[in-house]
C-alpha cells in the first residue's frame, strides 16, 4: 500500500531532551516536507527536501534541523526541545515538486513538558 | 496581511444546502492552488486543484479569480460526510522548487 508513515504517533517528553521523529515513503517520490499544525495558526512548513541531499528552509525552521540521506526517508530532529513545539506535526511527500499532489502521513502529536 | 488567508467560520449548514468558501492569496506570482479537506486533526488530504478556466469534480467545484486574487469552492447538496475542515493552499512562490502555504481552514459541519 502507497503510504506515508511517521514514528512515533504520539510523543511526551521534556524540555531539552534531543528526539526524533522519522518520516518514511514507499512511493519514491522525491519532493518531502515537514509541517507543524497549531490552532489558529494553521499548517505551517518547517523543511523540504526537493531529493536525496537537498533540503530548505520553510517558514518556522528555528529548532529543527532535517537530513535526506535516503529518498524514502526525511526524519525531523528536535535537538533541544522546548515547550513552544509542544504541536502535531506532520510529514508529506510528492512525487516531483510543489504543486503535485501531497500525499500526508498520518501526524504526530508531540508534547514538551 | 496574512499570504493566505481564509474565513475559518464555522459554517453550520443542513444536509442538501449548498455552501461556499473563498481564499484569498496576497502573491500575485503565485500560481498553483488546491483545496485540501482535513477530518479530525487527521492527515489532510487533497480534494482538488483548482485550474484557471475554474473545474467540477461532481458536487464541488474550484473557481480562480486571479485580478481579485481569490480562489473559491463550491459544494452542492451538502452531505454529513462533507462536515471537514477545507484548506486552503496556495504554491506562494510560484515556482517548482517552492514551498506551499495553507490557510488557516474553513471548519464545515453539515448537520441533518
């Protein structure tokens, strides 16, 4: 099944404490992104990556960084987690570019105490 | 004034109405735009891209208004299953390369 899957679903941990979140596509697309989801705020795009090795800022980038050493795999890193990313996030991918269909996963609910 | 912006409602109709939505994009270089509809805190997903000669895909249809900057979706003889939030998304940049830009959502709860 053509599918996006984040781990884990759900996160609680505390303020400083490095995490990891993967994100991985078995449709080899080559366009991948990270949002965040906040009420009132909408999705907001935090990276993409347009292929293997090449990834960009998006709007709210400051405390994360991303890699794309592999095609199928985007994962987000929270180096030092902090109450504000307390958020639900997700990831996402498109076969080419921007303006294909994205395809999300299904979210990850993350909480920083 | 926000790139996208959207009436986040809520719009409160009875099954068989018919309901519109608008967006509107502050980037006139902007030029791919979707409507994406989003259940529960799920995953969004796309419903439709909206085309400049405006498209139907059965009850719901796109419009683009690029001289007002504005985009629209029409939904016909509503039904409980269209109760989502609809997103609008817009590709502000204007390029391949780019990145996409939602709005806020429109929340839709159709009800009996």
């Amino acid at each position: 099944e053509a599918q996006v899957t984040q781990n884990p679903r759900y996160l609680i941990t505390v303020t400083g404490k490095k995490l990891t979140v993967t994100c991985s596509q078995n449709m080899n697309h080559e366009y991948m992104s990270w949002y965040r989801q906040d009420p009132g705020l909408g999705l907001r795009q935090i990276y993409y990556s347009m292929n293997v090795e090449v990834t960009d800022k998006g709007d709210v980038p400051e405390g994360y960084k991303v890699s794309r050493k592999e095609k199928r795999n985007f994962p987000l890193i929270l180096e030092s987690p902090s109450p504000n990313q307390t958020s639900l996030y997700f990831c996402a991918s498109s076969l080419n570019r921007v303006e294909e269909t994205q395809y999300f996963g299904p979210g990850t609910r993350l909480l920083v105490l | 004034r926000k790139e996208v912006e959207q009436d986040p409602g809520p719009f409160n109709v009875p099954e068989g109405a018919t309901v519109a939505f608008n967006c509107t994009y502050s980037n006139s270089a902007s030029q791919s735009f979707f409507w994406y509809r989003q259940d529960c805190r799920k995953e969004p997903k796309l419903l439709m891209s909206v085309y400049s000669s405006g498209n139907e895909d059965g009850r719901f249809t796109a419009q683009l208004n690029r001289a007002s900057q504005y985009i629209s979706l029409l939904i016909r003889d509503s039904k409980l299953s269209d109760s989502a939030t609809y997103l609008c998304v817009v590709n502000v940049l204007g390029t391949s390369y780019g990145k996409l830009t939602f709005g806020q959502g429109t929340i839709l709860t159709v009800h009996p």
